[in-house]
C-alpha cells in the first residue's frame, strides 16, 4: 500500500508493459492515448476520452475495452 494513494483493485493491470510517455492528443485534447508494450511484443492504446462527439477513421477493426463510462459506436454503411 502506498499511504495517501487510493487503492483499486488491481485485477485489470498490466505486467510487465512499458508506457511511452508520448501522448497522442485528439479534438483539442479530449482524448489522449498513449502506446502501451509488453513483453511478447504486443502493444495496446491506453486512451482517455472526455465527453462529447468524435469521428475516428481506422483502417482496420479495434477492440474496445471500457473501464467507466458508457459511449455510442456509429458503424460504417
């Protein structure tokens, strides 16, 4: 325990990831995201989203894990 820290259940951390410190910033930074790396050279996005409306184009599909919140998904014709 850290004193002063709230502690949260850890069971959804990652081991043994490095996080760029780089941030990718979006819509005039209501959402950020930054590249997270683990050991067997996967990589995931950890991104932060504040309310509103965003249009993203990808080029492949993503999974999307929320931890809070809720969010509608507008899927392409």
């Amino acid at each position: 325990m850290i004193p002063g820290i709230k502690q949260y259940n850890l069971s959804g951390h990652f081991e043994n990831a490095m996080i760029i410190k780089n941030v990718n910033i979006y819509f005039d930074g209501k959402i950020t995201s930054r590249t997270v790396f683990f050991t067997d050279d996967s990589r995931k996005a950890l991104s932060f989203m504040m309310p509103g409306e965003s249009k993203f184009g990808t080029g492949f599909s993503e999974v999307i894990k929320m931890l809070k919140g809720e969010m509608n998904v507008l899927l392409p014709d």
